[in-house]
C-alpha cells in the first residue's frame, strides 16, 4: 500500500514538472506567433491559407508525458530535456514526408486546427493538470472503441486513403512506445548500447521496417559535402528494397545533413540572405538550431524573423498503435517566429535527395548559391568531388557520451541524469 502510494506521489510530482516546462518554455508574448502576423500585403507567395495549411501538415513532434519508462531508467516523460531530439525528429518526418507523399502534399484537416496563442498553451497546461491529477485517483480507464476507416470506391478515394496510410504511418514511427522505429525510447536505447549519440540519424540505418529500407541518411564532415559518397549512399544496394509506390527501388533517398556555423559567438547578420535561399529550396526540409539549451525546429522566415515548430510544449502520450489514433496532437497550427539575430550560431540544414540525378541538380545548384559574398568571406559549407576517406577523415570518430544520460550502466537513472534543454 506504502509503495502504492508513493507511486501516486511520484506521478503527481511528473505532471506538475510537465505543466511547468509548458509555461517555463512559452513565455514568449502572443506577438511571437506569427499566426496572426502574416497577412495577404505579407505574404509575397502564395496566399495565408495555403501558408496555414503546409505549415499544418507538417509534423509536430513535441515533449509527451505518461508514457512507458525509458530503458534503465523509471522516466516516463521527456519534458525538459528531449527538444534536441524532438526538432530532431521533425526534420527526419518532414524528409520522410516527401519520400512518401511528395512536396505538394497536405493533410485534409490541416484548416480545422484552432490556434494556439501563448495564452492558449499556458492554460492548456493548467487545465491538463487538473485532469491529469483527477485522473490518477481514478482505479480504471474507460476504453474507447476505435473504429476502423475503410476506403470508399473509386480511385480519388482510394488515393486518399493510401495518403493517409503513410500520414498515419509516418507520425506511428515516431511514437513514444519501444516499437516505434524512430520514437524517444529507440533513440535513447541505441545511445545506451552504443555508448555515444546515436540520435534520429542512427535510427534510421537500423530501422526494420521495410518501408525505411528506401531512405538513408549522409551527416557531412567539417561543413562538406563529398559527392562520392552522398552517391554511394543513393547507390547502396538492399534486401528487396521498397518504393514508396509499392514496386522496387532503384537505389535509396538520402537524407543529407550539414551541420554548420554562421558566425562566431554570434549569428553574423550577413548570412542571413543565405539562409533564406536555403529555406526556400523545395527540397530543403529544414534547419535545426535555436537558443542556447532550447532547440527549435526552423522551417521558412518571415521578413527578417525565422519561423519555426516549437517542441517545448507537453502533450499526453498517445497510442498510436491503434489503428485510427488522433492526429490533431502531431499538427501545429500556430507558428511561431524569433528575429534572426536571436539564432544560435551552430545549426543543422537538411535536404532530401531522391536520387543521384536530383543529388547532381541539388549539389549545382547549391555550389552556385554558396558563392560567398565579400563580406561572408567563406561559405557555409562546400561540396567536394571523391569521399571522404580520400582526404584522411576515415577515422574512426572519438567516442562521446550518451548526452541524455550521464551513467548509463546506472540500473536506477532518474530525472535528475538528464540534462535539461
């Protein structure tokens, strides 16, 4: 009964902990949601409903609660410190969006999301708790029955059904629960056996799915890319390797990754045309950066302000191994902005190649952009011919510590192990 209670105790403890991170992290003035910003004068392409619905589409992807512990550890919630991993995961979802959908996809319901202002969020996370503490003295859950979609006749139906299969399918992968290819327990237990940042790009490469056999990851070394190996990656051959249409693929798509430095102890102002030429490439999905010890997902800019997915915003675990789990939760209708000069300096810039031809059109098109003005001096990254191992950067990469977990052989991590972001 004691052991009973101090559970209850601790469970009480976690949600209070989550409805703080939720007003801790989003004390920006409802002026930092652009939302209600951008007008038609504004909007310079395209219109604001079709900016609100490709912003809604994409995949939000923020802290979760009351989800089963990670491994070696009793923690059942990522807020506070999982938003490296999270701005991580948007990326990743937004590159396998375009793998399985393409570019002009959006989802149906996009328009239906009521916005969330900063007043919003914050009396969200109150009115969660108090559920959430109402809910714990409760001995059972009422189960809901789920009721299976079926598609209709006819060939748009059909299409839209096979859409939101791999919508479904997509958001399932970055589930909080141990099957989840690409969700918070796999990522934290790949660090743990590898015994250094494994993070979402290795969890790609062992991902068992079939559907993710067609889709790589190339993470550049030193701000260069090496176009025999981002080749080599498209190339690699595979056990009946999947195209997203059902038929075979020709060779894999890459996912590349450049992890870059625009300034020194700050953002220098002057790369700030180049940034916003990289976001408005189509097959750009996005850059990772942010503040100090809070990351943010950027995904377009607006003026001199850069958009962004906010992942510090608790949300309660959902089960998306049912087969018609609620998705509202993993779509943001509300972006937000910050001014440009606000940006950390060290980010990630990601594209998706689909093939070797769209890699070859990718790398001349971006070697032209990457010219580096007089006053830039040098570019953000460069491409070079042949492969890394050619230029002596085949080394073995020095081993690092899981960033999440301080001592992982610990048999009773706690919340107190890991670092908050």
């Amino acid at each position: 009964m004691e052991i009973k209670r101090k559970d209850e105790v601790e469970k009480i403890k976690t949600r209070f902990k989550s409805a703080w991170n939720n007003v801790k992290y989003n004390e920006d003035s409802p002026t930092d949601s652009c939302s209600s910003d951008v007008t038609d004068d504004d909007a310079v392409m395209g219109n604001v409903d079709e900016f609100r619905k490709d912003f809604a589409s994409r995949i939000w992807l923020t802290y979760r609660d009351e989800f089963a512990a990670l491994p070696g550890s009793d923690i059942t919630t990522d807020c506070g410190w999982g938003c490296t991993l999270r701005a991580g995961q948007m990326m990743l979802a937004q590159a396998l969006l375009l793998h399985f959908l393409g570019r002009d996809w959006t989802w149906p319901d996009a328009l239906t999301l009521e916005p969330l202002d900063a007043e919003t969020w914050t009396s969200n996370a109150a009115r969660k708790l108090v559920a959430s503490l109402e809910a714990s003295f409760q001995a059972d859950r009422q189960s809901v029955s789920q009721s299976v979609y079926q598609p209709q006749c006819g060939a748009e139906e059909a299409d839209a059904h096979l859409k939101e299969v791999y919508h479904r399918t997509v958001v399932s992968w970055f589930g909080d629960t141990f099957s989840a290819q690409l969700g918070v327990h796999r990522l934290v237990h790949l660090g743990m056996t590898s015994g250094k940042q494994a993070g979402d790009w290795k969890a790609v490469e062992k991902a068992t799915d079939r559907e993710l056999r067609g889709v790589t990851v190339y993470v550049a070394q030193d701000c260069t890319v090496y176009n025999a190996d981002v080749i080599e990656s498209h190339s690699a051959q595979m056990d009946k390797p999947i195209a997203p249409e059902g038929g075979l693929a020709a060779n894999r798509a890459v996912i590349i990754l450049i992890p870059v430095r625009l300034g020194g102890e700050r953002i220098n102002p002057e790369y700030f045309n180049f940034v916003k030429a990289i976001l408005s490439l189509e097959y750009c999905i996005g850059i990772i950066g942010g503040k100090p010890k809070q990351a943010y997902y950027f995904i377009g800019f607006q003026d001199d302000s850069m958009i962004y997915m906010d992942p510090h915003y608790c949300q309660s675990f959902v089960d998306v191994s049912t087969s018609n789990f609620p998705l509202q939760s993993y779509h943001c209708p509300s972006p937000k902005k910050m001014p440009f000069l606000k940006m950390d300096p060290s980010c990630t810039i990601g594209f998706y190649s689909k093939s070797v031809q769209d890699y070859e059109r990718i790398s001349s098109e971006l070697s032209k952009l990457l010219q580096p003005s007089s006053k830039e001096k040098y570019p953000a990254f460069t491409f070079m011919n042949g492969h890394g191992r050619d230029y002596e950067l085949s080394a073995p990469v020095e081993k690092r510590e899981w960033p999440f977990i301080k001592d992982t052989h610990s048999p009773g991590a706690t919340a107190g192990d890991f670092v908050l972001l």
